[in-house]
C-alpha cells in the first residue's frame, strides 16, 4: 500500500465533510477522496440493510480510487455498517461513532450524557453501548432530530426555523440535567453556535468529527502508512447536485473545491 495514496471518506450528503475539515486541520500532509450521497440523503430513517447496501456500494468505488483507509463520516453508517463491510475489505476502515463515544465518556463531571443523532443512530443504541462500556455507571440519554439533516443540506444553518426546532429536540434532554452532548451526526456540528446557544455553556458540545481526525492520525502512524509528501490533490464526488455541493464545500473547508463530479454509484454493484 502506498503511503501518498489518498484517504476515502464517505456520508449521506454534506455532513461528512465536518470530519474533512478535521482531517485537513490535523494531518494537512494527506489527499482526501470524498464521496457525498446526495441523491439517497438522509440515511438516518433508511433500514440498517438498505445503509449496508448504499455503504458497500460507496467503498467499491472509493476502491477504485485505489485509496489506503476509509472513514465511513456517518454515525449512521458507522452504526449499521461498519462491523459487517470492514471484513469484506483488505484496507483499515473506521467510523465517527467510537471515537465520539470514548471522549464523552471521559469528559463528562456528573455522568450524564445526551446524543442528538438521527433516528437510525439513535434505535441501534450503539453510543449507550459504547459508553456503558466504558463506565457502566453513566447515564445514557438519546434524542433523534430527523429535520436537522434536511436543514443543513438546504443551507439553513443560522435560520430561526433551526434555532427553533433545536429547542424542541434539545428541551427533553435538558430535563436530565446532562453536562455533555455528543452531536452524533457529521451534519450537526455545523449547528454547533445554535446548540450551544439552546443549551448553555455549562453543556460541553463532543464533536465526533474532531475524534475521528485524532483516531485516523493514530491509525495511519500504527500502520506506518502516513504521508510523506507535502502535495495534495483532494478529490469531490457526489451521486447528485454537484454544483450545489461544490458551493456549500466551499463554504465549510480550508482549502478551494474547484471541481465536484457526479457519479453513477448504483453502477458499484
């Protein structure tokens, strides 16, 4: 496997590249290959089989992009996914929900934990698992928020319908007396100012996405396939409305998208 191979991420749409952002912050030195699933988005209220099938599809054609790890960029999908299609592949492959899981584990005073996350992440149970694993003493409280998805991928990120709808999901975890709130989807953390605003600062806000960056950096170092090369040449993919997600990429990343190209994914059999 060659070191200066790129990195393969993948999500149902716009959210994944939080954790593209982290990835260019914290380990600049290496190329990215995105793919976005604009035209099957939300994965959140899909069947954990129908996520399987849109994620296998995902990691053959990133494969022929000839990358040398994936970050599946989708708590969803790192909720129904990851376990099954990292056996079928001969490349290291993580997701954003462990990472996310172990930090609000640790950063939490009074053992009270919230996650906001869509509706399929929320029934897998997989961040009360992962965090009772760590400490069987917290207390693990879950909130699907279906509209935050579709909100983020039409723009609406400082909209008073946002701030408004963040109010009435976050209102039942408030009544917990959480001290920490995981944003258990890649879309979330670009409502990060208008959940914070919702739930005060003595709520720390966990971003998976900055998790996953610190993980990918470990793995690479662990199987000395990091790069070494200062160039990068990242790569946008989309199965639907690339100019549209090209402008929003632009809006979110440190460096230019200048071009994003469609792709057949359903061809990826």
């Amino acid at each position: 496997m060659a070191s200066n191979a790129p990195i393969g991420v993948f999500d149902s749409g716009v959210g994944g590249l939080t954790v593209v952002r982290e990835i260019m912050r914290q380990i600049p030195n290496e190329t990215i290959v995105y793919f976005g699933d604009t035209a099957r988005v939300p994965y959140g209220s899909k069947s954990k089989e129908t996520v399987t099938t849109y994620s296998r599809q995902i990691i053959k054609f990133l494969q022929t992009q000839e990358v040398k790890a994936i970050v599946i960029a989708c708590n969803t999908a790192s909720a129904f996914a990851l376990e099954t299609v990292k056996d079928e592949i001969d490349i290291p492959i993580i997701g954003v929900v462990k990472p996310g899981a172990k930090v609000a584990a640790e950063t939490t005073q009074n053992g009270k934990i919230g996650i906001i996350a869509t509706e399929g992440t929320i029934s897998s149970g997989i961040y009360n698992e992962l965090i009772t694993k760590i400490n069987p003493e917290l207390k693990v409280y879950g909130k699907a928020c279906p509209l935050f998805v579709p909100l983020v991928e039409e723009g609406l990120i400082d909209d008073p319908i946002t701030l408004e709808m963040a109010s009435r999901y976050i209102k039942e975890l408030q009544e917990y007396d959480i001290d920490t709130l995981v944003l258990g989807c890649t879309h979330y953390p670009l409502l990060r100012h208008t959940i914070q605003k919702v739930v005060g600062d003595k709520v720390n806000l966990i971003n998976p996405a900055f998790e996953t960056a610190v993980r990918l950096r470990e793995l690479l170092l662990q199987k000395n396939i990091e790069s070494n090369t200062l160039e990068t040449n990242h790569k946008f993919y989309v199965s639907d409305g690339a100019e549209k997600f090209k402008t929003f990429a632009n809006t979110i990343l440190p460096c230019d998208v200048a071009t994003t190209k469609d792709v057949n994914i359903e061809q990826y059999k």
